[in-house]
C-alpha cells in the first residue's frame, strides 16, 4: 500500500491505456483503466533499409547500421545489418569489425537502442567512449562503457540489470561515472563495495 509503481520500456511520447486491478487473498478486484501519455520525445518510425547507429551488444557502443525490419517477429526490436568500412566512398563509419567484433552477432537491437542519422539525439562517430572497471567481487571485474554525452543512464541500468545488483547501486554507479566524464577522464576503476 502507497509504494510507488514504475514502469520502464514504454515508448516515448506515446499515450497509452492501462487495465489495472489489484489482487489480493480475497481475488482480484474490478479492472481500471488508466490512460496516460508517456513523457519524452516519440521515436522516429524506422522503415527498411533506413541508416542508424545502433548499440551492439558485444560492447555496448554504437555503431552505424541499416535497418533490415522494423519490428522483428513482431518483438518491437529492430534487426540491423552493420555496415562495413568503405574506404572508397569517403565516409567515416564505425563500424563493429573495427573494433574486432563479429557484425553477424548481435543483429536484434531494442527500438530504445537504434537511433535514426537525422535524429539529433545520436552521438557522432568520433564521440568519445568512456570506460569504468567496476570490481563486483575479488575475482569478477566487468566495465561499464558509454558514450561521452549520451546513453549513461540506460547504460547503468542495464549493466545493474545484466550483473544483478540490488537497484541501491545504480545512482551510486551513475554518479560515479559522471564524475569520471566531467574530469575529463576516459578510464576508470572502482570497488563495488565502495558505492555503498
């Protein structure tokens, strides 16, 4: 009673109606309808053969790709192609072979992950990428990366997710590498039990 309900990985500026009941050890009570309109800005439509930058989940950073269908197997991710270098047509790509990764793995991205080129909310490929070792235990250290300026708070909260910390981890995990960006750093380390 009275705990706040949060739901994450609804679309942006979307406005949604939601049946709501409450259970209990008597049964469930009456659905409520509930509309809402999600804050943030609606995602750009994606068609196929649309160019993005998209997060590759070997890594975690955003590479260059196109969009191969919209709405895979009706999941709501995107499958992408990644694109390959192509030295003659003078554009820079960054591209997932580059960083010696597989670019037929890692194919199906979340929407929230592909980003349109005209989107202005897409980082630039020369955007910087920062890095910050987390040790969770004595033999277990995983690094957080981001992109300078852009997807830190997602970032964390899938790598909360994906290593099971308990959710009192996560601002102190944010702060931790906002600190680290604002120093200017690229790199960095820390104990987990120190963000306690």
């Amino acid at each position: 009673p009275g705990a706040l309900l949060r739901l994450t990985g609804l679309p942006n500026g979307q406005e949604l109606a939601l049946e709501v009941c409450a259970v209990n050890g008597v049964g469930p009570s009456d659905a409520v309808v509930i509309h809402l309109l999600v804050p943030g800005r609606k995602a750009k439509p994606l068609l196929p053969g649309m160019r993005v930058r998209a997060v590759w989940a070997g890594n975690g950073l955003l590479y260059d790709a196109v969009v191969k269908t919209p709405d895979f197997r009706g999941s709501g991710a995107v499958l992408v192609n990644w694109l390959r270098p192509a030295p003659l047509s003078g554009e820079n790509l960054s591209c997932v072979c580059n960083d010696d990764g597989d670019d037929t793995e890692h194919r199906v991205v979340p929407r929230a992950l592909v980003h349109p080129l005209l989107d202005e909310a897409v980082p630039p490929a020369d955007t910087k990428v920062l890095r910050l070792e987390v040790r969770l235990d004595e033999q277990q250290v995983e690094e957080l990366t981001w992109n300078s300026g852009f997807n830190l708070d997602l970032k964390v909260k899938a790598f909360v997710a994906m290593h099971r910390l308990k959710p009192i981890f996560e601002s102190a995990l944010r702060e931790r590498a906002e600190i680290l960006e604002r120093e200017g750093a690229t790199e960095g380390t820390v104990d987990i039990v120190d963000l306690v």
